[in-house]
C-alpha cells in the first residue's frame, strides 16, 4: 500500500484565490510527522509545512497551512492568496517515528500552475 | 552557510560504467539521505545515514552502495550504472525531529 497517495497530478488556480492539494496518508505508527516540499521548475526542494501528529492544532507558516485530520489521515495544504511564483510541484511526504525516525516516504507530487 | 552541496550537478554515463556522487552538508546534522526522483514516481529513497558510521537501505537500494566519510560528507555510488539509474538524485540531512534540507541535485543519464 502506497504511504503517501496525492490523487491530484495537476491543479490550476486563478491568481489571488485559495488552493487546497490533497495528501492522504497510511501508517499505523502513533508517531509520526508529515510535510509538505514545494519544488520549482529550477529544481531545487523547499520545505513549506511541517504537522507533528500530535499536535493539537493545525500548522501554519504565512499563506501555508496545513489541514489536518488525523482520523480520515489527511493533511491537505492550503495556500491562500495564490501568487504567479506559486506555479510548482508540490510533494507531500510522512516521516514514521520509529527506527529513529528515519524513513521518509514521499507522494508522486501535484503540479500547481497559477493563473494571471 | 552553503547547506547541503552535491557535485556534480549533471553527469552522463555509459552503461557498465561507475561513478561517485558527492554530498556534503555544513550545519553539523546527524542524518543524512540519498533519494532519486523520476518522472511520476516523485523521491524514493535509496540510502539514509543516520549518524556518521552507520548506513542503511532504503526503497531503492539495489545497484547502489554508499559511505558515510565523516559527519559532513555522504557518497552514493554506482559501481556499474544501467540505464535504469537515468535519473535526478537528491541528498539531504536533518537534525534529528526537524525537517530535512535538500541539495539542488544531480542529474544523471545513462546511455
């Protein structure tokens, strides 16, 4: 069974509005930690958003967050106010807590083109 | 700080041929990683190091073998590259409970 499923290959949005990406997730680990990668068309890997899973409330870092439902095991990414420098592909990926934390297993990305 | 550095950043191979691809990190994190991402399949990983001395597989590990040198430094070779290994590979490291930070990466094709 895959660990991370992003169902969405490619999304467009209007510049200026809000875009949610979906990332569902499957572990049977209490622990575990969940985070969402932006990669440009230059190539390079961002960090965006992290959600620990226990963590009360949902992440936030500016126009990023993090919806977080730990019983349907998703933890979609909201960016608000989409902006032209948006367009990328956006991985999400889940770190499990044991073996010292060190498997990361990410998702096959969706694609976020934003429109003028 | 320059973060995580790979070299080199493009490589073309000829099967049955072998090469070494370098990562080395300066911000003293414990753990270090070798993915490859290919079209479709986003980052699979291939080795992680989680501390300096210690290796382990991944996803991914077949075809390749790795060297944790020091703390700063993780190697990922290929001893005879295939054409399956046409791909772009990504290092990273993390502290430990904090995320990982990722190099700009290594293109490589195999002919």
């Amino acid at each position: 069974a895959q660990k991370i499923t992003q169902t969405q290959p490619g999304m467009f949005v209007q510049e200026k509005e809000a875009v949610t990406l979906d990332c569902t997730y499957d572990t049977s680990d209490p622990s575990y930690g969940l985070f969402w990668y932006k990669q440009p068309s230059s190539g390079e890997m961002i960090f965006l958003i992290y959600q620990g899973s226990y963590d009360q409330q949902n992440a936030t870092e500016g126009r990023y967050s993090l919806n977080f439902q730990k019983a349907r095991k998703s933890a979609n990414l909201v960016i608000s106010a989409s902006q032209l420098g948006d367009s990328a592909m956006y991985f999400c990926a889940m770190r499990e807590e044991p073996n010292t934390g060190n498997q990361f297993y990410f998702g096959t990305g969706t694609s976020l083109t934003v429109i003028p | 700080n320059a973060g995580v550095t790979q070299t080199p950043k493009f490589q073309v191979l000829k099967t049955g041929q072998s090469m070494t691809l370098q990562c080395a990190q300066d911000m003293n994190h414990n753990s270090m990683y070798w993915y490859r991402q290919d079209p479709g399949m986003g980052l699979r990983l291939i080795y992680y190091s989680a501390s300096e001395g210690t290796t382990d597989k991944g996803e991914v590990p077949n075809g390749y073998n790795v060297s944790r040198l020091n703390k700063r430094e993780f190697s990922l070779r290929l001893e005879s590259a295939a054409p399956s290994q046409t791909s772009v590979y990504f290092c990273a490291s993390r502290r430990f409970r904090e995320t990982q930070y990722f190099g700009p990466g290594t293109r490589l094709l195999v002919l």
